[in-house]
C-alpha cells in the first residue's frame, strides 16, 4: 500500500469530470517542463488548506523534479478548503499574489458546485504560468509525476 489509502474515483468525480481533470493537467503538461498533480479528499485535517496542502506535497516528493517547478492543487470537498501550491523554482517566479488569484479563480466554479471545471481551469491557469517560466523542451522534457488525481479518504 502507498503513502495514502486511496478511495474510488466515483466518490468525488464522474468518469467525464475524470477525463476532464486529467486532460487539462495533460495540456498543461504538454507546453512545459513543470509537473501538476492534483490531489483532492473529502475533510482537511488542517485549520489552514495551505498546511495540508505543503504537507502532501512533501509526501508525494513532488519537490525532487530537476527544476523545483512542480504544482499541487488541493481540494478538500466537504469542508470545502483549497490550496494552491508552487515549489521554490515557480514560486519565485510567480509570487503567492498569482496562487491566490489561482484560487480565486478555482471558488468561482466551486460556489456554483462545478469542482471539476473549477479544478480543470486553474490547472489550465497554472499550465500559462509554467509555460511562461518553463517552456517545454522536446530535448530534455520528460513527464516526472503521474498525471492521474490522487483521492484521499
């Protein structure tokens, strides 16, 4: 067994918003060198999503990518909590201003109850970045994080 036991992907998502997560990582994905993962469960353990969200992505070992420009997106769904965070490499480039308009963007869709279309454009928000920072390379690009949604309990 892994770092979290997982639970079944129809307990958050249907199979369309599945397919529609992970291709817009995917996109994302295709333009840059920089790595997304999402990461979604039902309660925060954490006062503060940020904390949970830092913490999983230690865990996941997310900050071992070769330029630091890996990106968590977290979502707990029932305690309705969210967080965006950079690894040192885009961070720097971004600032928190840009993860919180990241988020902002993200509670527009989740006031109206479409997680995964809030989900799917601050991925795509977070591919812009990446592009702009880290351009793809076909020379040295290589996908160094699973692009699938990791569910939590």
């Amino acid at each position: 067994m892994g770092i979290f036991p997982f639970s079944k992907k129809k307990d958050f998502f249907s199979q369309e918003e599945n397919e529609l997560i992970i291709q817009s990582i995917r996109d994302a994905e295709r333009q840059t060198s920089g790595e997304v993962r999402v990461f979604v469960e039902s309660r925060c353990r954490f006062i503060d999503a940020l904390d949970r969200a830092m913490e999983i992505f230690a865990e996941l070992k997310m900050q071992n990518t070769a330029q630091r420009n890996a990106v968590l997106v977290y979502v707990a769904i029932k305690d309705r909590q969210l967080a965006v965070y950079g690894d040192t490499g885009i961070h720097q480039r971004t600032g928190t201003e840009y993860w919180k308009a990241a988020v902002n963007n993200m509670l527009l869709y989740f006031n109206k109850e479409n997680y995964a279309r809030g989900i799917a454009t601050c991925v795509g928000m977070i591919g812009t970045a990446l592009h702009e920072h880290f351009p793809y390379d076909p020379d040295l690009d290589k996908n160094e994080l699973p692009d699938e949604i990791i569910f939590g309990k």
